[in-house]
C-alpha cells in the first residue's frame, strides 16, 4: 500500500484496542487533509482516539451500536462525510469491530435467538451493511482506489473449541469478502 496518499479511511470499533492502534497509525501514514470516520459506541473511547490521531487529518466519530445500527443513521453519516469522494486518491474501510460472544456457552447451550441475532449482527451483518455503505460512497473511479480490510483470525480459518459463534462469524465475513 502507497501510503503517502490523501485518503477517507473508516475504522469500526475505533474507540480502543486493535481499532484504536489502526486509526492513529494510518492517521500518521496518509496525507495530510485525508479524512478518518471512526465507528464504536464509546464516545469518550472515540474521542480519545480522535485525541490521538494525527493532528493534519480530519477525524469524525459516530456512536453506534453495531448490534443494532440504524440503517438510515449510518447512511447519511457516511455520506455526508464522503459528500466529494472525488477529493481523495484512496479509500479504505476497516472492518476491526468484533465482539468473541459468550464463551460459557457450548453447542447444546444455543437456544436464545435473540441473543443469536444479536451476535451475528454486530459480527457479520453491521460489517456486510458498513461495506455496502462504503461501496455505495465510493463508487467504482479512476479518481481513487478502494481498499476493504478486515481484522479475521486464525478462528476464521481452524475450529477452536467453545468458539462456535466467533469461528462462525469470522469463516463467514472471510467467505462474504472472498466472493467481492
Ligand atoms: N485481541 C486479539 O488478540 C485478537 C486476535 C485476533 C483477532 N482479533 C480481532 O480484532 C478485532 C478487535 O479486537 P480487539 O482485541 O481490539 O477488541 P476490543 O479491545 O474489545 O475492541 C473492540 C472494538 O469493537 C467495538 N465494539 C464492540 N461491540 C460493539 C458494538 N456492539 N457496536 C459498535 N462497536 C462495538 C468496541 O467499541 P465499544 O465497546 O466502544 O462499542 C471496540 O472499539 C476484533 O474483530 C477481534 O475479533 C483480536
């Protein structure tokens, strides 16, 4: 990857850990002017992500609960801050927010659908949804390259076990980006 670019760059579950070190690092990479887009529910964690990036890029943050986004919400936000994605020369989206579910639980324990649904929401479907958007805001150009990164793990690809629902969740989003 050429770093030395004017880039809009969104982070999901940017308000620490693995999201947190993405963000400020690739803040300090990309030219200045370039726009980051953080996602997590923790305002406070967001802004003191903000507070560590880079000061020469613009950084905007949304409190967001994956689990549940509200579609409409995360579309305009996205869109409005990709209002001229045009002005860029990359764009990238970083799918890093990722919960590893109820490890108490075992195969003969899953029996609460609601609990399911939420689970895979966060983990796949808000991740399937925020690529779309993204997709959507950048549209196919010669102005700017798109980039999809996503954070798997070694349980995407190895059953490891009491970890049905994050191997699951993993294998599935490695699986929904090989087909893009
Ligand atoms: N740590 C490891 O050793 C490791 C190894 C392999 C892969 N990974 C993967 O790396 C990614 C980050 O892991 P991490 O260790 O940095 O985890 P972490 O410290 O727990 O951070 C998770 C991030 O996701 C956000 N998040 C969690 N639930 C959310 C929700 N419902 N809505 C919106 N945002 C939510 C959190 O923000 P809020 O709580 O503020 O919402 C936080 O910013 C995950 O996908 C994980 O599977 C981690």
């Amino acid at each position: 990857m050429e770093w030395n670019k004017k880039s809009f760059v969104v982070v999901s579950g940017a308000s620490k850990g693995i999201g947190r070190t993405i963000a400020v690092e690739f803040s300090n990479k990309v030219a200045p002017g370039s726009k980051f887009v953080l996602l997590a529910r923790s305002k406070s964690g967001l802004e003191e992500t903000k507070s560590l990036c880079c000061p020469n890029v613009l950084v905007e943050t949304l409190s967001v609960n994956l689990e549940s986004p509200d579609e409409q919400t995360l579309k305009d936000f996205l869109s409005a801050a990709a209002a001229n994605p045009e002005v860029y020369e990359r764009a990238v989206v970083v799918h890093n927010a990722g919960s590893l579910g109820n490890l108490q639980r075992t195969a003969k324990d899953f029996d609460d659908l609601d609990e399911i649904n939420k689970y895979f929401n966060l983990n796949v479907g808000s991740m399937i949804l925020l690529n779309t958007l993204f997709l959507q805001a950048f549209p196919e150009s010669d102005a700017y390259k798109r980039l999809v990164v996503n954070i798997t793990s070694l349980c995407g690809i190895k059953p490891f076990q009491g970890f049905s629902m994050y191997c699951t969740g993993k294998a599935t989003r490695e699986m929904f980006l090989k087909v893009i």
